[in-house]
C-alpha cells in the first residue's frame, strides 16, 4: 500500500475567508514547505486579514459553551477512533503492550503525529515511560499554513474521551511576556498535530490541561526566544510542567534513505544539539515535518536543566502498511 495524500482549497461561506483544508492519509503529516508553495500564498492571504495577536473573524470558526469556546476534533475517525470505548480500548492496549518497567521524570518529550495504527506503539512506549504532569505544553506545527506564526489557543479541547481545558494561568503568563507567542484560534482549527497527542495523555493523567501552541516555519533566533519565552515561564510557576514536541520524521522516502536521514537528526537530538538538527534538516533537505517545535523543546530543555536524551523507539510506516518504498518515519524521545 502506498501512502498518499491529497490536498483540496475551500472556501469558508460564512467567513468569506479562503481556507486551506489538507487531508492527510493517517501515515503522515505532509508538510513538505518546500513543495508545496500553495501554503504560503493562502498563509499571506490569511495573515493580511490578522493583527498580532487578534485574528479578525475567527468566532466564525469555533463553537461556544456559555463565554467558552469550544474546540472540536479535526481528525476524529481517521487518525484514531471517534468512538470513545473503541479510542479508550485501543489507548490502553497500546499502552500495555508497550509500557516500559519504570517511569522517569522528563523535562520533554517527542512523540509522532500520524493515524494511531501507524505511530501509536511509539507514543505509547514514549509516554508510557514518563510521568505526566497535570500541565502539557504541546508544540505542534502549522501544517495548513493559516493564523499566527506562533498561536496558542485557550479554547476547551472537545476529544472523544472528554474535554481538555487550557492552563489559563500559564497561559496568560506566556501571552503576556512580549514574545512571538499570541492567542490565535484558526491555527488550530484543522490541525492535527496536537490533537492526536491529546488522547494518550488523557488516559495517562486524567486531570489534564493543556497550553497548546502551533509553530510556523520561523527563524532559529525566533526558535531560541520562543524556548526561553516558555522555559522562564516554566521556571517561575510552583507546578510540573511537561513540554511534548509533535513530529514525524522523513516523509516518501524508501526505508534505507529515511532511516539514514533520520538516524542524522536523532543523534543530534541524543547530543541536546537543538542548532544541529535544525541545520542538518535545512541543510540535507530532509522532510521532518516539526523541526520548530522539536528545536523549541530541545533549547526549553536545555535552559531547565536537561543533561540527556534518549531515543525510546523509531520506526517507519512501512512496519505497518507492508510498504517499504515509501515510508515515513516516526520517532520517540525522552529528554531529562
């Protein structure tokens, strides 16, 4: 089996805003920026209707409980079950076929973003062998190119397994601190990088909140000002706080070409070498998808304190799909 994707432009009627709707097969995040140049134009266009810090508009694009607002799944049924007694069933075998012995305490961690059938055994060996705070950062990455460079949502997460609210405090924290970070919801509206973690983390630590934020393709400066944006944060609140970093690894590579690309980055990523694996990537052109929020956390890490990184498991689509050809590679990264 092959795996492809497919990419389809819609207009917004109640908006008039032009959206791009990228839907992905659930073996991978398909954010290649370098060919897919539509992206960029329809994020300039998008971008022209926003202030910092207050996109014009995106009521239109939420649903609202009182003076809440509501954010619904975007990949529920093709990522992972809608269903929540299939999603619960289906968490939890993963977890208990893959749990590691012992947990330890993590400064951060890196986990994949593609359908559970593919990547689920490397989010559940990766999470599984961490303890999970009450509070998550979560770094996901722009793929569809619309909102904030930056944008963190304080909308309440609808999943299938209950809802999910922001850290408001926090939260507040990082939009107040004169930082490219700014609250924007129609980042997050279709994006699927975050939302996949979500689930996992629920049935690890039912008392979850969240600071989601999604990243652009940015500067490494930027990365760096970000990173110290969330770890002074971090560092001033009297709670455990948890960054996860949302990527996959080479994208339609063959399995020899991905693993040797991939092996490049994960040791870098060993060596908490965050400017390495971001040059490497640009350099090499290889196609790992959420550079910037892996470069944010491993930098965040650092500054907390971290001394090491392990990679808990890589694999590739193949080991699902049969497909050797063309995989897309996943990894999971445990940084203390």
């Amino acid at each position: 089996m092959s795996v492809t994707s497919s990419c389809r432009i819609q207009s917004d009627s109640k908006s008039g805003r032009l959206l791009s709707l990228i839907q992905n097969d659930p073996a991978d995040c398909r954010f290649c920026y370098w060919k897919h140049n539509i992206t960029l134009r329809v994020n300039l266009l998008l971008r022209s209707l926003a202030s910092e810090g207050n996109v014009r508009g995106w009521k239109h694009n939420n649903q609202y409980k009182g003076d809440t607002m509501i954010r619904q799944p975007a990949v529920a049924d093709r990522f992972y079950p809608g269903n929540p007694t299939q999603l619960s069933q289906q968490i939890k075998t993963l977890l208990t076929v893959n749990a590691l012995p012992s947990k330890r305490k993590a400064f951060a961690a890196i986990c994949p973003h593609a359908g559970y059938i593919y990547s689920g055994r490397v989010a559940a060996e990766t999470l599984s062998a961490i303890e999970i705070p009450k509070t998550v950062v979560l770094l996901g990455l722009n793929h569809h190119g619309q909102g904030a460079p930056v944008a963190l949502s304080l909308a309440d997460w609808h999943m299938p397994l209950g809802e999910v609210s922001v850290n408001h405090k926090v939260a507040k924290m990082l939009l107040d601190a004169n930082s490219p970070i700014v609250h924007d919801e129609v980042a997050h509206k279709y994006e699927h990088s975050i939302e996949v973690q979500i689930p996992f983390l629920q049935v690890l630590q039912p008392d979850l909140n969240i600071i989601p934020i999604v990243l652009s393709h940015v500067s490494y400066p930027m990365c760096e000002e970000i990173a110290a944006t969330i770890a002074g944060v971090i560092n001033t609140v009297s709670e455990d706080i948890l960054i996860i970093a949302s990527t996959d690894m080479s994208h339609y590579e063959s399995r020899e070409s991905a693993t040797l690309k991939d092996t490049q980055v994960l040791q870098r990523i060993e060596q908490l070498n965050p400017r390495g694996v971001y040059d490497i990537v640009h350099s090499k052109r290889i196609s790992m998808c959420g550079i910037i929020p892996v470069s944010v956390a491993l930098i965040a890490a650092k500054s907390l304190g971290a001394t090491s990184a392990e990679v808990i498991r890589y694999t590739d689509s193949g080991e699902a799909s049969g497909d050797t050809n063309q995989v897309v590679g996943y990894a999971g990264v445990v940084v203390c």
